[in-house]
C-alpha cells in the first residue's frame, strides 16, 4: 500500500490544479481586480513595477496563461504523464501565485494555501509519478515519463 502514496498525492494534486482552472473557465474577468491591485500592495524590489507596468495593463493575457497552465499541469498530473515536468510548471505557477496574488490575502492562515501549492509541487518533483500512471505503460513516448 505504501507504494501507491505518491500515485494518491500526485493525484490529489492534479484535482488541486483542476479545481483553480476550473474557476476560470467560464470567464476570466473577475481575476482584473485582483491582478491590477496586487503591483501596489507587493513589497518585492522590482516585481512590484513589473506587476504594475506589466502585468496589470495586460491582464487578460496573463490570467488565460495561468488558467492554460493550470489545466496542462491538472491533466497531466491526474493522468500520470510527464509528471516530474508537470510539476516544474505547477512549482512555477504557485510561486508566481504565492509572491503576487499571496501578498493581496490579509489573512496570514489564508495566505499559507498559497505557500502549500509551492510546497506540494516540490513534493510531486521528488517523487514523480509513483506506480499508478499512464506513463508506466511502455506503448507512452519516452517524453511524456
């Protein structure tokens, strides 16, 4: 049974990813006001201008980008496919979360789902796909392992 945890965990992450693209799916508007006041509220030299002069004018681009990104890395983590990459990516799209739109929560209990992302995309990098994944199959390109 031990074996399958980093099957159930990669799993479970996948359905963590799905759940955020899944909120934008039917339309990304709500996510303006959050990305235009997270550049005035973010403390970090340089990426506050960059939110502001960068990210808030264009934040439509920015906000279908991270909705693409959180479908491939839900998918490919629910399937067991290119799990190890996945997970690079869904390590880069929390910590973009975590230091932008983490800044914006005032609740300090409320700002950690932000850090656990990081953290569990980490977790996916180390122990891959685990015994339970389509890529175990020897028909999946060697990319796609």
């Amino acid at each position: 049974m031990t074996a399958v945890w980093p099957s159930l965990f990669r799993f479970t992450v996948g359905v963590y990813w799905l759940y955020f693209a899944s909120t934008k799916w039917q339309g990304v508007d709500w996510v303006k006001g959050l990305l235009q006041s997270a550049g005035p509220q973010n403390p970090i030299p340089g990426l506050h201008e960059l939110l502001i002069q960068v990210v808030a004018p264009n934040w439509f681009f920015f906000a279908v980008a991270q909705t693409v990104g959180e479908t491939v890395v839900a998918f490919l983590l629910l399937l067991g496919l290119a799990t190890r990459w996945a997970g690079i990516l869904g390590l880069l799209l929390a910590t973009g979360l975590a230091v932008t739109v983490g800044f914006e929560v005032k609740d300090d209990g409320f700002r950690w789902l932000y850090y656990l992302g990081v953290l569990v995309n980490a977790q996916v990098i180390v122990s891959g796909p685990g015994p339970v994944a389509v890529s175990r199959f020897s028909w999946v390109p060697a990319y796609l392992r």
